[in-house]
C-alpha cells in the first residue's frame, strides 16, 4: 500500500515539474524580450489601448517596477485566482475568450476520439484475425499510410476534395453564419460543418489503435483460452468479440488515453485548416496578432488538461490492470 | 539484439519504397540547383501562372516559381531533420547511457527530467517559444533537439540497465575495464539497431515539427519551408491554383513522414520476432 501510495506520489512530482517548467517559461520569456517589458506581455494590440494611466496600473499591477521574486509572486497570485490577463485583441478576459472557444474544441476531440477508437478496434480485430492474408497486409499497410500523414494534409485534402471541388460540405466555420437555424435545422448544421474535420482526425488518428489491437489479437490467439473456447464449440463470433475482443482491450484503453494530448495538439491544425472556431483556430490569430496572454493562456490550458489526463490515466491503469497494481 | 537492421527490416518491401522516397527526395535536395533555371526568391513577373513548359508547377501569389521553393524547401526539410537527428540522437545516447550506468543520484536526478519534460507535449513547449523568439533555422535546430532528446534517453537507459548486466559485461568489468571502456566497446555495438530506430522517430518529428511551425506562421519568414508554403497557398483555396501549389507541397511533406514511419515500423517490425513473422506471412 505505502509504495502505491509513494509511486502515486512520485508521478504527481513529475506532473508538478512539468507544470512549473511551463509557468516558468510564461513568466520569464516576455521578460527575456528585448524593450519594454509591458509590450512584450501584453503584444502589440495593447500598445493602441494604452494611457499614460493604463500603463501606470498596469505596470503596478505586474509589479514591473519592484524585483523579479515580487514579479513572480504577483504572477503567481494572479493565475492562482484564474486571471490569465486581458487580450487587447478581442478586448475581453483572456479566460472567458478561451471558454467561448473550449467547447467546440471538446466537440470536435470527444466525437473523434470515440469515433477512431471503436473503428480501430474492430479493424483491429478483424486484421488480427486474418493475420498474414492479404486482407490484413492491405489494412497494416492503408492504415499506417494513412497515419503517417501529417494531419494538417490530412484535413486540407478532405476540405479540397469534398469541400472545394464537390462543394459536398461546408468549407469553413461550426455553425452556418446569420442562418438563425433553431432546433433539428441548427442540429443538422452543426453536423454538416462538423463531418469533415472529424473524418480528418479519426482518419489519422484509427492508425494506431488499430496497430495496438490487433498486435495484441495476434498474441492473444495463441492462448491456451482461445484454443478452449474453439474446442467447447463458441461460435467464431465470439471467440473473435468475446474471447480476443475483450481481453484485448486494456492496452487500447492505456493508449486512448495517453494518445489523447497528441489528438488536443492536432486539433488545433485541424481547426485551423477549416477555420473551426476551437482553441486551435484562437491559437493562430493570437500568433498573428501577437497577443501574448491570450497565447500564453491557451498554451497553460492545453499544458493543464494534457497532465491532468496524463495523471488521471496512469492512475486508471493500475486500477485496471491487477498485474501492473501487484507489481508496483 | 544481435540483428542486422539492414537485412531483417529492409527485406520488407514498405521498407524499400519508403527507402527510395527519401532517397529521390535527398538527390532532388542536393540537385536543386540543376533541376531548375529560377532561384527560388526569383520574382518571375507573372503571378498565379498555371503550370507550363519553364515553370513546372507554375507561380504562387508572389510571383515565385514554386517548384524551386518545393526542391529547396525539401533542402531546408533535410537539413533540419539530419541536424536535429545527429543532436538529439546524441543527447539521448549520453544522458540514457550515462544515466544507467553511473545510477544513483545521478540516474535520478536525469529520469526525474525526463519523464517532466516527456508528460508535456513537445509541439506546447515549440509554440510557445516559437511565438517570442521566431527564430531562424539554426535556432530552430536547437530547440527541436532540445525538446526532443528525452524520449530516446529513455528508451536507451532501460535497454543498458539489461545490458550492463550481461555475462560479458561482467567478465569485462573483472578484467577492470572503465565504464567508458564498456559503453565503448561493449554496450554501444549493441545499441545500433536501437539507435536507428531511434534516429528515425526524432527526424519524423523533426521534419513534422518544422513543418508545423511554418504552418503556424511562427518559424523565420526568410526560411523556404513546405509548411510555410502550405500555409501561404492554403488562403488562396478559392482559385484552383492550390492544384499546382497546395498538393504538390502537401504530398512531398506527407511522403517524406509517411517514409519514416514506414522505415520505423520496419525495423521495428525487425526487432521483434514476435511480430516478425507474421509480417514475412509465415504463419
């Protein structure tokens, strides 16, 4: 128990130093720029808004004029209350422009990540099952092609082929503009805008599920269980869902989740591509308009979901799985 | 681990067409200069001129010819992929190796680092200093090195932990080799499938990263990168100049990772008999 407990522990330091790292390089980089270090927190927009007074209230507010340790503190205190500062760019709290964005950007990672993980799984299965014949050599070979692709590509490719040139679905945005759709109509319009970035992300993303189920299917198939279950007559069915299916599940389990910080990562090139209007597509004109808290508020968020997913993955796996509980 | 990379892993059909992607990709690197008559900031006077006989995939809104910027683009790709390779490749080796070996505090002290620095995604850490520094290539090497060494030392450290162990390593140290003796003759020989596999996932990342950067707008303006193009030609969607700009660019940076992977998962493929021979389909 005392070294579950200290391995819990252990893992929690790592995830505190990793979090440390990212506020450190928040607080010290606009302070590393060359210039005045007020326009390098705030970016170039603040620079129209500012007054004689704003910039005194401001310069009071970061503690610019006292030593670096009062600096952080007061850095510190601020995002302890949830402050992420002002975006000059949208004139707006940074954390309620990032809460405007968060959930079509949860939409989007939720849809794709059940998506790719229940078709990797079956494909999964079925190339794992029929390992060596020309069926699984195609899917092996189409599905790691298929995920090599950076998925930027992967998302302009659909926008080109069923957006531009089919005119199939829409090319930009989450919701028709002014169309002021109410009920089925606004559903239907959600939908539509979201076809093709999904499509976009399971595609790249399928591959590696895929490759881990069915790894595990073609080790699996070789126990002694499946040979029982053959032998007292179980329909192929379910030895294939059943018997292999499930007992391969774990390991997809672990990667799901420690896939999903790379997928947070990708959807922001994917909401990019299709201009969906996400934390991704924020990123970019915050880049552009170099809009330095709200770039730094978004890059904190993604660093804070990704470890606390990270954490809460790791935890679950050693509740999943009683080797991995045993043997720490 | 005594396999032979070479012949296990590149028997594999993938593995030979990825291999001769990227060869085609590095000679058309190295050629650039004699497989087009335009420099590649050369302002031609037409904008958006479809492909014809001197410009083979024609002009972008620059008035550029876009396939000088694709061939030296394909130089920046490699240069960054080879040096970000070599360094962090390297940086893996020391700390992984060294980590094992030596233990203790030290051994700590380094996987305490690691594993920080492997919980948050790399591309977070790039963004953001990419955003205040816009750096230039060559600092854009280092930071991707930087960011990326963690992963491989890894790897390498669990892999010497096992190999330190070996009867012959014991043999050695009784006969009073030094450690660095050891790792030299002993423990690196070994490592060599590993560290090309290693060496293939950082210059995926490496080519992947760069192009990332370009695509965000956030690497040095004056560098020909295929993302950067990308991202140019991607607001130009509404006139079919994509056909000729946006594809083409795409393709060679989706073939140059998709290569990798494959040449990846081949060797990894090789290194695991296990999975090896379902994969010749001998069942």
């Amino acid at each position: 128990m005392n070294d579950k407990r200290a391995s819990c522990r252990s893992l929690l330091l790592n995830y505190i130093i990793a979090l440390a790292f990212i506020i450190a390089m928040n607080f010290i980089l606009p302070r590393l720029m060359p210039g005045d270090p007020l326009h390098a927190i705030y970016g170039d927009e603040a620079l129209v808004a500012m007054t004689p007074e704003l910039e005194k209230s401001l310069i009071k507010e970061f503690a610019l004029d006292r030593s670096w340790i009062e600096q952080l503190q007061a850095y510190i205190i601020g995002l302890l209350q949830g402050d992420l500062g002002f975006s000059y760019y949208y004139k707006e709290q940074v954390t309620s422009v990032i809460m405007g964005a968060l959930p079509w950007t949860m939409l989007l990672i939720v849809l794709a990540l059940v998506m790719a993980t229940a078709l990797g799984i079956i494909l999964g299965i079925e190339s794992g099952y029929r390992r060596g014949r020309p069926q699984d050599h195609l899917m092996v070979a189409g599905l790691m092609f298929l995920s090599g692709f950076p998925m930027f590509f992967m998302g302009i490719l659909l926008l080109l082929i069923f957006g531009v040139s089919l005119g199939w679905a829409p090319l930009s945005g989450a919701v028709t503009p002014y169309a002021g759709l109410e009920g089925i109509d606004y559903f239907m319009d959600v939908l539509s805008h979201l076809i093709l970035p999904v499509t976009a992300l399971v595609l790249v993303l399928v591959g590696e599920t895929f490759l881990i189920t069915r790894n595990t299917v073609v080790s699996l198939l070789e126990e002694p269980f499946i040979l029982t279950a053959r032998g007292k007559g179980c329909s192929e069915l379910a030895v294939k869902y059943a018997h292999v299916g499930r007992n391969s599940l774990l390991p997809v389990v672990t990667k799901t989740g420690m896939s999903i910080p790379l997928l947070l990562v990708q959807t922001i090139f994917i909401e990019i591509v299709f201009s969906y209007p996400g934390v991704g597509l924020l990123l970019t004109s915050a880049l552009d308009a170099r809009d330095y808290p709200l770039i730094q508020g978004i890059l904190l968020l993604i660093t804070v979901l990704v470890l606390t997913i990270n954490f809460l993955v790791d935890i679950l796996y050693k509740r999943l799985d009683p080797r991995v509980r045993y043997a720490h | 681990m005594h396999i032979d990379p070479l012949r296990d892993g590149f028997s594999n059909r993938f593995a030979l067409m990825a291999l001769s992607i990227l060869l085609a990709i590095i000679l058309m690197a190295i050629l650039a200069p004699v497989l087009t008559r335009f420099p590649p900031d050369y302002y031609t006077g037409q904008i958006f001129s479809p492909p014809s006989y001197s410009h083979p995939l024609g002009t972008d809104s620059m008035g550029q010819d876009i396939w000088s910027r694709l061939l030296f683009g394909a130089r920046t790709t490699l240069f960054v992929a080879a040096s970000v390779t070599l360094i962090s490749t390297l940086l893996s080796f020391l700390v992984g190796a060294s980590a094992a070996l030596i233990g203790g505090l030290y051994e700590s002290f380094w996987m305490r680092i690691v594993d920080a620095m492997s919980s948050v995604p790399p591309m977070i850490v790039m963004i953001l200093l990419a955003a205040y520094l816009r750096p230039n290539l060559l600092v854009m090497v280092l930071l991707l090195s930087f960011l990326s060494w963690p992963i491989g030392a890894r790897i390498i450290r669990s892999q010497v932990l096992s190999l330190k162990e070996r009867g012959h390593v014991y043999a050695s140290r009784t006969f009073g080799a030094s450690w660095w003796h050891i790792l030299k003759s002993h423990i690196a020989p070994e490592l060599g499938p590993l560290l090309t596999a290693i060496m293939i996932q950082d210059a995926r990342r490496a080519v992947f990263m760069e192009a990332a950067m370009g695509f965000l707008g956030v690497s040095d303006p004056m560098v020909i990168s295929w993302g950067k193009m990308m991202q140019q030609a991607l607001a130009f969607t509404y006139l079919n100049v994509w056909e000729w700009w946006l594809l083409p660019t795409g393709f060679a940076l989706s073939l140059t990772l998709v290569s990798l992977s494959f040449l990846g998962l081949s060797l990894e493929t090789a290194m695991d008999p296990r999975l090896r021979k379902d994969e010749l389909g001998a069942e």
